[in-house]
C-alpha cells in the first residue's frame, strides 16, 4: 500500500499541478482536473495547489494517528 493522491470538488481548474507533474499524470476532467493512473505519488503538486484540492489518502491504520509508514518524507 502507498500513498494515492486525489483532487477534490475544491479544485478551481487552474491547471497549476499539470506542469508540476513529472510523469504527465493530471489532466483536464470536465470543470476540474484529476490524477490518472500514471501517477507515482512524487508529491509535486501538492504545494501548488492555490487552493489545497490535492490530498494524499491511504487507508492504513497509522494514516489516522499520523504515523503512516507509507508517506513520503
């Protein structure tokens, strides 16, 4: 199990992440973007966001107690 990203309704469909993914894993999807099965779960966009609608999930008992032994240091 590893760290999965998703883009939330949050999304304002500005396209800062596109460019910000090394593999080409965000594309357009109706009003938002989402990330496709080509992501490697770099992190890269998730400080690009402007308005924080990309989020790590993972269904591993330490994700809830902040202690994921999965997540990307």
């Amino acid at each position: 199990m590893s760290h999965k990203f998703v883009i939330t309704d949050a999304c304002i469909n500005c396209g800062a992440c596109v460019d910000t993914c090394p593999v080409g894993a965000i594309e357009p999807k109706g009003t938002q973007h989402a990330i496709d099965s080509k992501c490697i779960q770099c992190g890269s966009c998730l400080g690009v966001c402007p308005v924080d609608a990309i989020h790590g999930v993972c269904d591993c008992a330490g994700c809830g107690e902040g202690t994921c032994p999965n997540r990307k240091k």
